[in-house]
C-alpha cells in the first residue's frame, strides 16, 4: 500500500452517527471515496477503522515499520491519546492528521490535539473532503 487511511473510534458509524455533525456520507462511501481519488493521484489506497486503542497502535507500529504514509483521523483519541501519540513519534514518513468537522469549533475538550505536534500538517473541518485533501497532500509531498 502507497497510503493508509486510518479512523479511530465511532468513524466506522458515519451516516447515522450524528449527521448534522459528520455529515450523510457512510463509512463505506468514506472508503469508496478515498479509493477512487487515490486512483486519481496514482496512489494505492488502504483504508481501515478501529474502536480499538490497541489494535490502532499495532497499524501505527505497521506503518512505521514499513514507512508507509498515514493519513489518520484519530477520532476522540487525538484529544487524549498518548500511547497513539508516542507510536506516531516512531513513523518517518509523512503523516497527516484529518477530521471531518472542525474541532477548534466544537466544544472546548475537542481543541486540544495530543497528535497534532507529530503529525506534518492537519486538515479539519471540510467534510469527507478533508479525506481527499490529504491524499493530494501525499501525492506532492
Ligand atoms: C473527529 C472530531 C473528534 O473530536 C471526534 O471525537 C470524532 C471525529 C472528526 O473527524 O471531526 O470522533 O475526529
């Protein structure tokens, strides 16, 4: 794989998960969408979703490991995670941290990222979109 898309907890309910927040599109069209514009950008897409810490932090050991490029929606995990955030201090490769809503937005818990400072860049706020955001982001860098 070129690009792992990694979502933590409750991603995998997109669609009927609060829509007036994240929006109609389902985790399985989340899939489709980041599959076709990886194919667009030339970029082989492997998209996965986790409610689990641990098993988030084997993918994190994985790709780091590998030196595979992540693009990684932490989910609730970006706000107090820190066994997520010490297994991503490991990776080389390009990292960029997405979220369909806008946290800075949202309630005060949501403002801190415990992530943030070891990823290469954020892209919060534009929807589904921010998926597909980041993979352009890949692709130039
Ligand atoms: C989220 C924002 C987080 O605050 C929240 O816990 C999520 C989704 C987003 O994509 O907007 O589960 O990461």
């Amino acid at each position: 794989r070129d690009v792992l898309v990694l979502n933590g907890p409750n991603l995998g309910r997109l669609g009927t998960r609060e829509p007036d927040v994240y929006g109609a599109t389902t985790f399985k069209d989340l899939v489709l969408i980041c599959e076709s514009a990886g194919r667009e950008l030339g970029l082989s897409v492997e998209v996965r979703q986790t409610d689990d810490e641990a098993e988030m932090v084997r993918w994190i050991h994985g790709a780091a490991d590998s030196r595979t490029p992540v693009i990684l929606n932490p989910a609730a995990f970006t706000h107090y995670s820190y066994a997520l955030r010490d297994a991503l201090a490991q990776r080389t490769a390009p990292l960029i941290e997405v979220h369909i809503s806008n946290p800075a937005a949202r309630e005060e818990f949501r403002h801190t990222s415990v992530v943030a400072a070891v990823a290469n860049g954020t892209i919060a706020g534009f929807g589904v979109q921010s998926y597909v955001l980041a993979l352009r982001a890949i692709a130039e860098m």
